[in-house]
C-alpha cells in the first residue's frame, strides 16, 4: 500500500526489529496497530509489517492467541490471500508484530470513497477474489472474522487480495476490547450472530461479504447511525434491504442473491464462501464485462436527493414578546433537550460497552483431559456450545480424552459462544515397513510415508545387488514415535577378492591360503608324471580376481599313473596281447623259431609296476 500523508515522527520509523524487519515509512493505522513499509534485510524483499498495539503486547494471553492465529494464517496458499511471512516480539521495544507480503496499491475504502457506487460488472469482478480467498480459508478450517473493505487490497497490478485472516479472533478474546476500540471499529460488518453471541463460521464471512458486494454497488454501507453501537442494532433487529433500495440498475438476480447473503439467520445464506463463489459466477456470465480498475473505471454517479421546496406557514399577528425574551426562552427550551441528548449518549455508549466488553463475557470451564461426554456435559451446563476439531494425538492424554479446547481454560468466551475441543487419539505411532529386499530409494519413500525418517545408512557386501536394502532397525513391525530414525543396511555388491596363487603347495598347504583370502576350496585328484603327489597341479580361476567366498578348484596331483606288469608265461600270443592292453600297456611280442607258440619270458618281469601305456616285450618260443 502506498504510505499516506502522515506525521513521519513515528518513533518505530527507522527501527530494525530482531535485526531483522527494518521499518522505512508508516503505511495505515488501524484498530489492532500500526502497518509500516519494511524490508526484509535478511532476504532483500519488501514487506509490509503490522505492529500491534502496545496495549495488546502486553498481554501475553494475546500475544499467544495471535501468534497462534497467525501460524494458522501463514498455512493459507491461495494467490488471492496477503501472504504471512513471519511474527514475532521485538525484545527491544517490545513490539508485537506480523510480516506479510507487501501489496503496492490501495484498499478498497479508499476506492469506494474515491469513486462511489460501482457498477453490478466491477463489483463482481471485485468480490470475487475476496471469495475465492475466503473459500480457501474455510476449505483449511479457518473463519476470518472481520471481513471489511479495509482489509480488502487492490495492488497496482490488478490482484485483488485480502489480509488480516484469523487476527480478529486473537483480539476478540482480549480484555481490551472496549478501551481500545477494536470491536467497535469493525461493527459495521459483523453478523448478527457475532453480536449476539459471539460464534462465528462461515457463514459469518458471507454475512461480512455481501455487506461489502452490498457497499461497492450502493457507494456506500446499508446502515449508518451517530455511534457504532446503534449500527450494530440494526444489523441484530433489521433485515438488511436489497441494494436496488439505494441505487438504481441492480439486477433482480444480483439484488436477490446480495439479500441472501446479508440474512440475519445464518441457516439462510450460502453455507460458505465457496457456494457464495459459483453463485457469483453464474451472475457475472450474464453481465457486461466490467472495465479495468484503476484510473480508468467508470464511475456510477449516484443521482441527487431532492431538497424538497420551503413551506410558507402563516403567523398569527398580535401582541409579541420583546425579541430578548423570546431567545431567552429558546435558548432556555433547547437546554435541557441537549443535555437529555448528551445523558442518552452517555447512558447507550456505557451500557453498549460493558456489553460489548464485559456484559456479553463468561469464563470458559476447564475440560481438559475430561472425557468427551463428561466435556460436554461441563460446557452445556455452562451455557456453552461445543464444537470438535479435528484430533491429535498424544504421549499422555489417552484416546477419547479432550487434548486441547479454545478458548483456553479460564478465558473469556461469549454467552452462549462455542468452544472447540480437541480430542486425543492416543499416543501415535507409525510401524516400519517392510524394507529388505527393495532399492534404498523406495525404502526411503515407504519410511517417510509412514511418518519416520531415515536415520544412519550403512553399506555392506552382499550377494544382493548394489543398493539393495539389507535390514533396518527397528526391524519391520516396530512400532514408533512419528519422526523417529530407522537405520539401514545397503548392500554394497559382491566384494572383489584377489586370487593367490598355490599351485605346486600340497593341497592343505593351498586350502589354508584360500581361506586366509576369503575362499573356499574344491579339489580334484589327477595323476601326474611332473608333479609330486599331493602337490596342487593347477587352479581355477588361475588369478585375478573373484567374489568373496566363492570356491577356488584346485587339480591336486596323484602322482604317476602306475601299474603292475601281469605275468604272460606260459600264455599264448593272443592270451598275452589281451592281458597287457587290459592292463594298459603295450604288448610287444617276439616270435622265436620252431617254438610251441606259449611265452617263455617277458620284460619288464611279472610284478613290476611301470607307467600306464609303457611297452612290455615278450618272447614266444
């Protein structure tokens, strides 16, 4: 907003609150405190900066219920909301202070005094935004509360934004409600139900809205009246008129649906700002198209009240009075009317006050911890309503026990007002999912799905491929508190071993030394004529590298293959011949002459045990 023409004496002017929200130029004064242009030194952006009153810094039950509020408000992610950036207490003033996004323009007050009535188009096109703000707060479970044509912002850029959610709830439930004004300034808005009994839903912030559709098509509010607490009569006893009352060119369908947004019984209007939205949408699909804001919007001139003409009324001549006397007596007449005018002042505005401020309040009972049948049952005893959150959980309250209720114990609270309670689930707890066996990115995915987080990572060698979940502990199954770490094991791959090499050691000698590597051993017999027996003749792999804990074949000498020479005497040619190449040797035979065809003698001799396929001669006679 643009820093209007005020003194620039301000002593926070200048200020760096929490060194950090430096204060450059007062933008508004209000009924909660004081907006100043500020810059964000830590970001570099500007930032618009309301400082509460000190009066309501002081009070630390507001400044909890404001700061708690403004964190509800900084959830809200809707372009059409003033964004909340940060709140906070500066230690040095002790300044209690919201930061929000800074929107360079004006509100709407300034544009309706600037231009007047609006036509039905602009003023649709204006509402809008408003409502698809609020309908992004009542989607979240917020009310705002103090809806009004201060708190709805029209940047130089064409967005239409609005601010101030969920503050007015901070300041309704403060003691200094009637000293500082804060109700009373936004009176002119507030529903019948607000007034009454202090409740507010979303109907109220429709109320609020078609107060303010209502204002930018007339040019200015339903109802005025010499103090804000006559205003506030009529909203509670009379129906507000439909805008065609005060100006001319309203559509029926646009008239009607401003009448039934502005009803005293909130069952009677729409039943959130959203349902207020889509039926302001299909009135704008059969209206002009409205200009652009700015300097350039039309303006819907009201036309001038007629001063009706003087009446000439005949005086009756005769004896008068001297002219003092007759002034005297008027002067004497118009005494006590003033005065009797002054007391009735007086007497509405003390009464409407303690009203407002204290005739309206009770203290709210204690419930927590109670069961929520025996909550209720204190509350309705109380004259209070009840109204259930959402629930929460718990380390120490137990399910179906009241974790928390607004208004706090001992608190203030309307007549007849309602208070929200928050019921305990219990103690929460989230179970470890089953993780072995997956990628160590879906094992993430799953652990903070479920509300935990990964903790320590570590990596071993496995069979399992690389990146594989191996375990985690807690083991799957575990139940724990949200937020607790499961530690896991990953799988690293195979681990690579160099292969020694054992060839020509005996064969304990090799398998002790595989061992000692990270293998294992197989061995195979073979018979050898270079190497010894028991002497490893070959391995496989023969070097490199392999797996831990994969097998090493070892080929183990048996020595020569020998065998014993049969004896042949006596044996035919034929007979001899068989018995060598049965046993694997050559058979050589000699023939001498005139024999008898048997063997008379062999080499090497019956018994001796040579080489298999070694020649054997023998001499058949």
């Amino acid at each position: 907003m643009v820093p209007p023409a005020q003194p620039v004496d301000d002593p926070l002017v200048g200020r760096l609150l929490e060194g950090r929200y430096r204060l450059r130029a007062l933008l508004a004064r209000g009924g909660m405190g004081t907006v100043y242009l500020g810059v964000d030194e830590r970001l570099e952006r500007p930032v618009a900066v309301k400082v509460m009153h000190r009066a309501l810094a002081d009070d630390p039950d507001f400044v909890a219920r404001f700061t708690r509020e403004a964190r509800s408000a900084a959830r809200l992610n809707a372009p059409e909301v003033v964004a909340v950036y940060d709140t906070g207490r500066d230690p040095e003033t002790g300044a209690a202070y919201l930061v929000m996004e800074h929107v360079q323009g004006r509100d709407l007050r300034a544009l309706l005094q600037q231009r007047g009535a609006l036509s039905p188009a602009q003023a649709l096109s204006l509402v809008e935004p408003v409502l698809r703000a609020l309908a992004a707060a009542h989607r979240a479970g917020i009310v705002h509360r103090d809806v009004k044509p201060e708190n709805v912002l029209l940047g130089d850029d064409g967005r239409v934004k609005v601010a101030d959610f969920g503050l007015a709830r901070a300041v309704e439930a403060s003691e200094l409600t009637v000293t500082t004004g804060l109700l009373i300034g936004s009176v002119g808005y507030l529903a019948p139900e607000q007034v009454e009994r202090g409740t507010a839903d979303p109907r109220t912030d429709v109320y609020a809205a078609g107060l303010v559709l209502w204002e930018a098509l007339a040019g200015h509010p339903p109802y005025s009246g010499t103090t804000p607490l006559s205003v506030a009569y009529r909203h509670v006893h009379e129906d507000v008129p439909a805008p065609s009352t005060a100006v001319s060119g309203i559509p029926p369908g646009l008239d009607e649906l401003v009448v039934r947004a502005t009803r005293r019984d909130p069952d009677a209007r729409p039943a959130d700002a959203g349902e207020f939205l889509a039926q302001v949408r299909a009135l704008q699909a059969g209206l002009p198209q409205p200009a652009r804001r700015g300097d350039t919007l039309p303006v819907a001139v009201p036309a001038p009240v007629p001063v009706p003409a003087p009446v000439s009324v005949p005086v009756q001549r005769g004896a008068a009075p001297p002219a003092g006397s007759r002034r005297v007596g008027r002067r004497r007449r118009r005494v006590p009317v003033a005065l009797l005018l002054v007391l009735l002042a007086c007497l509405l505005a003390v009464g409407g006050g303690w009203y407002l401020g204290k005739g309206r309040w009770t203290t709210t009972p204690g419930v927590l911890e109670l069961t929520a049948s025996q909550a209720e049952q204190q509350l309705g005893a109380a004259g209070l309503q009840v109204v259930t959150g959402p629930p929460g959980f718990d380390e120490q309250v137990p399910a179906g026990a009241v974790l928390d209720q607004d208004p706090d114990p001992g608190d203030r609270v309307r007549k007849g007002g309602a208070v929200t309670l928050v019921l305990s689930k219990g103690r929460d707890r989230r179970t470890v999912p089953a993780l072995a066996g997956t990628t160590r990115a879906a094992a993430e995915r799953a652990v903070a799905a479920v509300g935990l987080r990964v903790g320590t990572v570590t990596q071993e060698y496995s069979d399992e491929p690389r990146g594989t979940v191996l375990s985690s502990t807690p083991a799957k199954g575990t139940r724990l508190r949200p937020g607790t770490a499961v530690a896991l094991v990953v799988s690293k791959g195979v681990e690579m071993l160099a292969v020694p090499d054992v060839t020509r050691r005996t064969s304990a000698q090799a398998q002790a030394l595989l061992r000692e590597a990270g293998f294992t051993a197989g061995v195979e017999l073979t018979y050898s004529d270079d190497v010894p027996a028991g002497e490893v003749v070959a391995q496989s792999p023969a070097s490199g590298s392999a797996p831990r804990g994969s097998q090493v074949a070892l080929t183990v000498s048996r020595g020569p293959d020998l065998v014993e020479v049969p004896d042949l005497r006596g044996r035919t040619r034929d007979e001899a011949t068989a018995l060598l190449e049965g046993a694997g040797l050559e058979p050589r035979a000699l023939d001498l002459p005139d024999g008898s065809g048997a063997v008379l003698t062999q080499s090497p001799a019956p018994g001796t045990r040579v080489r298999r396929g070694s020649a054997v001669t023998f001499y058949v006679l």
